[in-house]
C-alpha cells in the first residue's frame, strides 16, 4: 500500500492535532505516503465524510452533539469496507464500538503505544491482501478477486455465487465449489455445508440452528460438520486472535 486517504474527528482542536501529527510520523517511518484530512463535529460531518473515498476514519467517541460509534455504524451502512479507528479516553465503551467492526482501539491514555501497534497492524493486513487473490472467469471477462474481501461462496447447481463485502450482487462463476475448497482452505476458508465455503474471517458465533455472520446473514450448517466445524473456528480464532461478535 503506497497511498493511503485518511480522515480524523475529534472536537479537541489539540487532540486533532496531536493525532494528526503522529499519525504524518508513523506512516512516513512505514515508508507509506499518507493523506490525512482533520474535521471537527459539525451538523455536515456525516456528508463531508462520505464524500471523499477514506481508507480509514479515526473517529472519537464522546464529542458534543455526536456519539462517535453512532456515527461509525451510519458510516459502515454506507460504505461496509471502510476501516474506522476509534481513538477515545472512553474506554468503558470500547466492547460497545465491537458493534460497528471496528479495525481499531487507540485509548488516548496509552495514545503512542496503541496508535503505532494498530497502523503497523493495518499495513500488516493490507498488504497481504493486495497479494492474495482469486482469479476466476465470469462470461467472457477474467477478473481478480481480493480473497479477504469474500464473505462466502454458495453453490447451486453447477454455478458457484461468490458473496462479498464490496459487491451488492454475487459473482457467477461455472467452477466446482471442491475445487475453490482446494485454494481456498490455506486461507481460512471451511466447507460448512455441501453448499457453503466460508471464510471464518466472517463468521460472528456458531451453533446448532447455523453459521451467523458479521453482516447478519445466518448460513446452513451441516448437522455432521456442526463439532468439526466449531473446532475450526475456535482454532481460527486463537491463532488470528479474531473476537467473536457481541
């Protein structure tokens, strides 16, 4: 990642300022070229917001007339792939934030340690994405698929729909759903059903009525795979260290 748009909000002229500042210096020490636009609450926040293409927006939690993680699930309904950052002294709330799917959590009382962790871990993420992707063909044109951007994979007949987070309509593709199983099981993708491959990444808690994910959606789970599958995923958790949804 060469470029990256960044937003900031807080209603502290010098927390704004300070947050700004260290974010020009991480970045610049990560050899990473950052653009980084400062806003304070005001009643058009919401519109200025949406209408630039953001990477990530650091958003405080407690500002006058705005509740930050409020405003962060009006942003998320908008635009789902946008990381938001929440950098706040409110750390009572930070289980509360888990509900907009937050990238981050920079408590301001431990503001140069949390700060350079999450943007080393962001970049970290970011960068492994851009290498990791799936191509396939759909009609006449082959395109790449970003692999992490893959909510699930759903077979009917012999057409295999791809569902992710970006697109509102799946992609249609005539490949058998063992052969993605084969690409797709080293990234953390599992068969749930003879129908569904899932990326775990997703998945928000498993239980015998079926698979629930970030989004909402509520996937079918085999009765045979229901042990395996919650396996799977505990282990997917303690080695990506993934929370589970609320």
């Amino acid at each position: 990642m060469q470029n990256i748009k960044i937003a900031v909000v807080d209603d502290e002229e010098v927390a704004l300022s300070a947050i700004i500042g260290t974010l020009t210096r991480v970045f610049a020490h990560e050899n990473v070229k950052a653009q980084i636009d400062g806003f304070s609450p005001s009643p058009k926040l919401f519109d200025r917001l949406m209408s630039y293409e953001y990477n990530i927006i650091f958003l405080d939690i407690n500002m006058p007339g705005i509740d930050g993680i409020e405003l962060g699930k009006k942003i998320k309904d908008i635009k789902g792939s946008l990381d938001i950052i929440f950098v706040s002294g409110e750390e009572h709330r930070v289980f509360e934030s888990l509900l907009v799917h937050p990238f981050g959590f920079i408590r301001k009382s431990n503001f140069i340690g949390d700060i350079g962790e999450v943007i080393r871990a962001y970049l970290k993420e970011h960068n492994e994405e851009a290498e990791d992707l799936l191509q396939i063909q759909t009609h006449c044109t082959i395109e790449n698929i970003n692999i992490s951007k893959i909510l699930y994979i759903e077979s009917i007949k012999e057409y295999q729909y791809i569902h992710t987070e970006i697109d509102k309509e799946p992609k249609k593709i005539r490949l058998s759903l063992a052969s993605l199983e084969n690409q797709l099981t080293s990234e953390g993708f599992f068969r749930i059903h003879k129908g569904y491959l899932v990326n775990m990444k997703y998945v928000c808690r498993i239980n015998n009525e079926g698979v629930s994910l970030k989004n909402g959606e509520i996937l079918p789970l085999s009765r045979k795979k229901v042990i395996e599958v919650k396996e799977l995923f505990m282990q997917y958790n303690r080695r990506s260290g993934v929370k589970n949804c609320m």
